[in-house]
C-alpha cells in the first residue's frame, strides 16, 4: 500500500505538471488571457501531495491512509480526467486495500498489568 500510494503520487505531481504547462499554453493563445485548465492542475498537485501523505501514514494509521488514498485518487481524477488515469487507478486500488485491512493486533496490549 505503502508503495502504491508513492508510485501514485510521484506519477500525479508528474501529470499536474503536464495539466498546468497545458494550461499556460491554453492561456497563452486564448482571448481572455486565462485557463480554468491552470486551476485544475493546480488541484490535481494538491491531491497528488495529500496521496503522497497518507501513503506515509499506510503503517500508523491505514484506515486513514485509505480514505485519504482514495479522495486523492477520485479528486486527481475529477480534475485532470486522462492525465491522472495511472494515478488514480493506482490510488484507489490502494485506498480500498487500505479501508478493507484488518489491522493486526499488537500482543503486547493483551499484557493484564
């Protein structure tokens, strides 16, 4: 899960790198001077950052992790559709391994002090 969620993560900031040069070209050559395609990569590197986090929190806390793998993931691609398609698949694929874990019971708390 660990590894899925960096993979994910580095391949996302990688395509909202690519979304946002798109959009500085859209910008460049439109009339108004602008592009909504800008913002979008802006919210995809946002999404990419939180994916990268919660794949650091997949041993602590993976219930967490998994949730949070899986709004990156869905969000990644809301924002930037086919640039973010290896990344998302890859985040939620971990997501759900991560929401569906049972987390092992650690032996030294069944200790009667």
């Amino acid at each position: 899960m660990f590894a899925m969620g960096l993979i994910a993560g580095i391949f996302g900031i990688i395509a909202s790198i690519i979304a946002l040069m798109v959009g500085g070209v859209d910008a460049a050559f439109s009339s108004s001077g602008t592009s909504s395609i800008t913002g979008l990569g802006i919210s995809a590197l946002i999404f990419s950052i939180l994916g990268i986090v919660a794949s650091a929190l997949t041993k602590s806390k993976p219930k967490l992790a998994g949730w949070l793998m899986l709004v990156s993931g869905v969000g990644g691609v809301i924002s930037i559709s086919m640039f973010y398609i290896l990344s998302g698949v890859l985040f939620v694929v971990g997501g759900f391994m991560g929401i569906l874990s049972k987390k092992k019971p650690d032996p030294q708390q069944n200790v009667a002090a």
